[in-house]
C-alpha cells in the first residue's frame, strides 16, 4: 500500500566560502573561432530508452508527486530521453571546456548545458539547450571532491557528512553542521576556498537497512533488505542490493522466507553495492515492484540527468518520485563514507534501504540512506547501478532479454563494442571499423548497437 504523498522536504542555508563564480559571464570574449555546431539529436532517443512507451504506475506516481497531469508526466519522460543525448553531443564537442548539464521545467523542457568559454555558445544554442558561461570546467570540480574524498578518510567527517559537485552551482558544496566545521575540512583537503560553499544542516544521513524496498528478503535470519535489480553473472542469476545489507557468504531468504541464495560479493563502506546469487527456486525478471504491486520493467541503465524525475520502491513508504539533485555525492554514514552516490528529492524511511531507483525505464541505483521522511519530506541517496555492474562483472536483466557476459579487458579487444560492457560517457570504441563515442553512461544491451542507437552514440 502506498503511503500520503509527503510534502516538501527540510531546507538548509547555504553560506558562500569566498567568492563564486557567476553563472553567466558576458565579459568573455571567444578565445578561438567557434567550432560548427554539433549535430541535432537523433529522433529515435525516446524509443531507445522507451520513454514513449511509459508504464501507467511511473506516469501515476509522477503525477502524484511532481504534480504533474498524465500529458506532462508523459511529455517529462520523452524530453529527459532527448535531453541526455543532445547533453552528450555536446559534451564530446566542447571536450575540456564543458561544466556539465542539467534540466529545468515542469517537463523538463529546458537543458541547461555550461561551459567554461563564451566561444560555445553558438554549438550549445544550436542543440536546443540553454548556455551558461561559468568558471570551472567540470573536471576541476571532480578535481577538488576528490580532494575532499583522501581528507575525509584521514579526519573525522562527524560534523561534515556530505559532499558533492554542485553542477547548476558551479562549485562543490560540503553540508556541515556549522559553518566553522565546514571551513575546517575544506582546509583540511587542501580545496581553494572560492570553488566551496558550505550548507548549514543539523541532519545526517542514516542507513535504511532493516525492511524492505520493492521485494523483501531476509539476511542470516536476523535483518532484511530489499531486492533493487535482477542481474546474472554466466549461469547465475542474482540481484543487486546495498552493500551494508550483507557481507560474502551470509545467506538469504526471500519475502516468504524460502532458501533464496547467497551473497556473492559486497562493498562497504567506500561503495555500497552488493549481489546476491539466488537458487534455481528463483527467476531473474526485468520486474520492479511499482504502485500497488503493479510492474514496471526495466529496459536499460542509461544514467539520467540532474533535474530528471527518478521513481524508488520501497515497502515502508511505496512507489515515489522525485528529481535527481547531484551525481558523485559523497556521504559519511556513522559506519563510513560512501563516494559517488547519487542525491535525490524523492523521500524514504528506515526499511526502504536497498530498493529500486528507475527514471522511466532505465534503471538508475539502489537506496543507500538518506535523512528526513515521507510525512515531512527528506533527500535520499542512491548508489548507482551501473557502477554495480563494472565492478561485480554483473549483466542486467531487461526486456530484451539477457546480454552476454562482459568481455574481458584484453588490450586486443579493448575498443571493441560489446554487449554487457558498462560504458561512460566520452568513451571510444570501435564497430565495424567505424570509431564511435559514448553520450551517457549505460550498459550495452544487445540491441543497443553503436551504428544502431545514436541516442547513445556519436560517430567520430
């Protein structure tokens, strides 16, 4: 049963250390030529991800919890779908320049692509997108967290517990419980002060590990957790969960407490990820538990934009949606600190850890903890899925069925396209001789040929 809609969620007051860049520059001048345009985005990016094809329990929760009419939660799924490709195009094009891309609007009409020179204006324009002329490149931002991430595992991180890449920002942000805590650590990691602001929040996330999100399952008898993702690995079929479920070798139940299998791998902290490898009682489905019960299936792991809608099961508050806040978040649990998660609007409680993070079709992470609830509204983080999939050497189970196992890293056949490889954006293969370059993060599915799907791949 899905529980109330939960309204807005705790706000927190952000104090500038030193002086940050604007977000539109004017002054710039064009130091080079402008490069031509980059070109349009291909029509087929909805049908790729299956946007056009929404199931009824996303377009619900949706229109539940965005507020949005059936129209615009359908028109929201197509626009998200051609924004992450028309963001990728642009991101090979302006290369060291580009300062990342985010969406704005009810249906996420407006795409919002920064860059560190007013000379890609033009390119940015001529994609449909808005331009933002900014200071700091994207990888200067990543520079510094990293920064943050080697202080944080030599220092306490009691009074600073979460970081992350502020992209519309233009600057990392560190949630701490004073301003005087913030300061300290980012003198501690080194980060030049102007390129930090610091959020006041007397919060702290918390792990939500004891009941289930989306299908319950049961760990050593004494805990549970929640199914996120069916994947398998050769012969074995599994699922994917959080990491401080469970470690290798304790044994799991499923929701009716039948023998289910085991967990193969496990990452915690640092990560929070984790597989288990069920028995031959149990069938690996594309299936998340959606609305009442009812499924949604999954067809992918592209990675969706800031700003897109993203919808979590659960089973102690349901099927919510939110939007997606930041990538690369960096939270320090009172276990450990988890890098790399993914900070959401969509609210949660203790119980719902572990559960399925999906936006439209494609799957997004699984719940690792977060602060607040769904009477008050709160933030949650998600660990994402394709990174789950890299490490554990895991293929997704999907709609079109189940890819071949990811190829090994021979240097021979590294740039070689294959199927049940875990792609990042920028990435360069090669397809029939032609050399193409990844525009969002996914796994390759079978179908999802370079030459076939220019939603995720530019020819080069």
């Amino acid at each position: 049963m899905v529980g109330r809609h939960a309204p807005g969620g705790h706000r927190a007051v952000l104090t500038a250390v030193g002086t940050l860049g604007a977000l539109v520059v004017a002054s710039l001048a064009p130091s080079a030529a402008a490069p031509p345009p980059a070109p349009g985005p291909p029509p087929t990016a909805d049908r790729t991800l299956g946007a056009d094809r929404p199931s009824a329990p996303v377009l619900r929760a949706l229109q539940r919890d965005l507020g949005l009419t059936r129209a615009q939660a359908a028109r929201r799924l197509v626009n998200e779908a051609e924004a992450g490709t028309r963001a990728g195009l642009l991101r090979n094009a302006l290369g060291e320049r580009f300062a990342g891309a985010w969406l704005r609007g009810a249906t996420s009409a407006e795409l919002h692509v920064a860059t560190t020179d007013a000379v890609d204006v033009p390119t940015i324009e001529a994609q449909g997108a808005k331009a933002a002329v900014v200071e700091l490149p994207l990888a200067e931002l990543h520079a510094a967290q990293a920064k943050l991430d080697a202080a944080a595992n030599g220092a306490g991180t009691d009074r600073t517990p979460v970081w992350y890449v502020d992209v519309p920002g233009n600057r990392v942000v560190v949630q701490a419980v004073d301003k005087a805590a913030g300061d300290a650590f980012v003198t501690a990691a080194g980060v030049q002060a102007e390129r930090v602001a610091i959020r006041v929040s007397a919060l702290r996330p918390r792990l939500m590990a004891d009941i289930v999100g989306g299908d319950a399952y049961y760990i050593d008898d004494t805990a549970r957790c929640s199914i996120g993702f069916s994947v398998t690995k050769g012969d074995q079929e599994g699922f994917a969960s959080a990491g401080h479920c469970g470690k290798p070798g304790a044994k799991t139940s499923g929701h009716d407490k039948a023998d289910q299998g085991t967990f193969q791998a496990s990452t915690f902290p640092g990560k929070d990820m984790s597989w288990v490898g069920v028995n031959a009682q149990w069938t690996a489905t594309p299936d998340v538990k959606g609305e009442d019960g009812k499924k949604v299936q999954v067809t992918g792991s592209v990675q969706a934009l800031v700003g897109a809608s993203v919808c979590r099961s659960g089973s102690t508050t349901g099927w919510r949606c939110g939007t997606v806040e930041q990538h690369d978040a960096s939270v320090s649990y009172a276990e450990g600190t988890v890098n790399g998660l993914t900070q959401t609007t969509v609210c949660a409680e203790r119980g719902d850890s572990g559960g399925p993070y999906v936006s439209g079709a494609q799957a997004q992470g699984v719940t690792s903890g977060g602060l607040g609830d769904c009477t008050t509204g709160g933030t949650t983080y998600f660990q994402p899925v394709n990174p789950i999939l890299d490490d554990f050497g895991l293929v997704l189970k999907t709609t079109s069925g189940t890819a071949p196992d990811p190829a090994p890293q021979d240097n021979s056949v590294a740039d070689t396209w294959a199927a049940g490889r875990v792609y990042d954006a920028g990435a360069t293969v090669v397809q029939a001789g032609v050399r193409y370059q990844c525009l969002q993060p996914h796994q390759a599915q079978g179908g999802w040929s370079p030459q076939g799907t220019p939603a995720l791949w530019q020819r080069v």
